[in-house]
C-alpha cells in the first residue's frame, strides 16, 4: 500500500511523541531537526524529505521504546520504502535506505563521529 502525504502525517501525529530510540528527542522532533539541518546546509529538496522521513520506517513498524536494548534491529530504513516508492523518486529513497549504511562508514573511517554516537546508536551499529 502506498502512502499518502495524509498517511505519512497521520502517522507523526500518532506516533511522533514517541521517543527516539532512548534520546532526549521524539520520533516527529529528530525528523525535523534532521530536514533542518539539511536545509541549513543547502541541501536539494529531495535530500531535506529524505531528512523529514528517513527514520518513517520506526513509525510504520513499532517495536516499542529502545529495541536495539532487546537486541532488535527493525531495518527501519528499508520497512517505509515500499510505502514511499509509489510517491517519491530515487533520490528521496536512497538515502533513506543508505542513511545507516552511511553511519557505519563514518564510524568506520572517523572515531570522532563515532565518539559523538549515543549509547543507542552505537547498539544499533
């Protein structure tokens, strides 16, 4: 099923207060500071929806607060592409799907972004 830009809103109003993941943030203010920053940056329009839902996938697939603590990787980042593909083009989709790949590069090649990760996001790894 496809989603909607109703549906996608729908599901931040529903679910967005939820934590992130353990973090001093919900799930609706770390998309937003994530499309902020891509803003800020200049970033294309596609990379900044990109920003807005690439963690949509913890909302259409809930696994209740801090899975990675129960040893659960949700693979959040390819569950909503199926949703998103019938709306969005490749370049809002790929960087959702290769936005964990992406940290695992840079905590590969950089031990100061990997020294900046929370607890969770080092589990996650």
């Amino acid at each position: 099923m496809a989603l909607s830009l109703s549906h996608i809103q729908h599901l931040f109003d529903r679910y967005g207060s939820i934590a992130y993941s353990g973090e001093p943030v919900s799930q609706l203010q770390h998309a937003l500071q994530t499309a902020s920053l891509a803003e800020d940056t200049g970033a294309a329009p596609e990379l900044i929806v990109a920003g807005l839902l690439h963690d949509l996938g913890h909302l259409l697939n809930l696994q209740g607060e801090t899975p990675t603590e129960r040893g659960i990787d949700d693979l959040h980042q390819y569950f909503a592409l199926p949703f998103l593909r019938p709306m969005f083009s490749d370049a809002v989709l790929e960087p959702i799907r290769l936005h964990v790949d992406a940290k695992r590069c840079l905590c590969a090649i950089d031990a100061s972004y990997h020294a900046k990760l929370s607890a969770d996001s080092v589990r996650s790894l």
